[in-house]
DNA sequence: GTCGCGATAGTCT
DNA sequence: GACTATCGCGACA
C-alpha cells in the first residue's frame, strides 16, 4: 500500500483509534528548503464539538476553520501566544475531530533541527517544540498531510516500545478523559 | 529527577 | 478583560 493510502486508510478511523494508531509514524517536513522527519510517540484526541476540551467545542471560528475540513488536513494554532501546535483533522469533513501531535524522536535533519531548536537537547518532546523542529507555523495550517509541505509516513514504533494511555495536559476541560497516547521504551 | 514561575499575544466573552 | 491544547530556567532533592 502507498503511503498516502496508508495514512488516509487511518485517518478514516476513529479518533482516539487514530490518536493511537500514529505512534510509530513519521512527520515529514519539507520547509525552506530541507527535509527533516519525526517519529510521533505522543499524541492526543480532541472529539470536536462534542469535546469541551476541543477548539472546536462552540463551533466554527476564524482560527480553527481548518478543523472542518477533510481528513489529512492540518491544523496549525498559536499557544500561549508564542508557539505554533499542530494537529491532524481526521474523519469525515465537518466532525472537526482531531488529533494533537505533541511529541516524537527526530529521525532525519537533526543538525537542522538543533539549530531550530538552539539546543541539542529536548529537541521534539512537547508540541511546541514538535513545531519548531519541523518549522512548522501557522504558514502551512489548512495545508494537506497527505500532499503538502508536511506529510504524514506510514512507521511502526521500534522494538520494545509501549503504549500508555493518560488523561490530556494543560487542559481544564474534560480532564479526566485519558485521550492522551504516550509509547515509550519498555522500562 | 520534580516544582514553581514568568513571558507573551491571539482569541473569545 | 480573562484565558490559554507551552516552554525554559532556576531551585531544590
């Protein structure tokens, strides 16, 4: 199967399915003119409007217009008025469910990606930071995963890896949904 | 390793 | 005018 089959196969899932079935793939940038690639070992699921905890609670605005949109879609946000998120729409056009991306290991660009980041450590573990490694920012929100500037690759998480479901962070809102996916090594 | 705190500006009430 | 789907730093253990 191609890669973009594989990836819209599970989008068309359900979210919290999805937000789980995308540990293990990989976040493929190419911005300004370099590549650089993420392996997702942390996401989160955000139900729509049927989610209080979700941008798309009261319905349709300015800012989270894209989440209306089809699956694939990325949804780009400014948090705390300083970083960028960035979220996958999934299942049909107008549910505005989606998955938040909050964190990977870098698999490709890391030189590319310490000097984003100015550091070389703690490079992609938290959605902020996940942005700034890839260069992602509200330039490329509404744009497609499937074929644009940041695609989504089929992968599967290394040997050994667990996944572990908690509820959401930062968020007073339905807090106690445990609609946060972690994989992390087997202690 | 954990905890507390301030920065910062768009979005919505 | 209030509230963030966060981060980095310093203090402490």
């Amino acid at each position: 199967m191609a890669a973009r089959e594989a990836a819209l196969d599970l989008l068309s899932g359900e979210v919290l399915d999805v937000a789980r079935g995308l540990l293990g793939f990989r976040i493929r940038s190419d911005i300004g003119g370099s590549v650089t690639v993420v392996r997702l070992t942390e996401t989160e699921a955000y139900a729509g409007e049927l989610d209080p905890a979700s941008h798309a609670y009261r319905g349709e605005t300015r800012r989270n217009a894209s989440m209306f949109g089809p699956p694939g879609t990325l949804y780009v946000y400014r948090s705390y008025g300083i970083h960028w998120c960035m979220n996958v729409v999934v299942e049909p056009i107008g549910t505005a469910h989606a998955v938040l991306l909050r964190g990977g290991e870098p698999v490709r660009g890391r030189r590319l990606i310490e000097g984003r980041r100015g550091r070389a450590d703690h490079l992609t573990d938290g959605p902020g930071k996940l942005c700034q490694a890839l260069g992602v920012t509200g330039e490329q929100d509404g744009s497609s995963l499937l074929d644009g500037p940041v695609r989504l690759l089929p992968g599967k998480l290394p040997d050994g890896y667990r996944i572990t479901a908690t509820p959401r962070i930062g968020i007073a809102k339905a807090a106690d949904r445990p609609w946060r996916f972690v994989a992390r090594p087997q202690s």
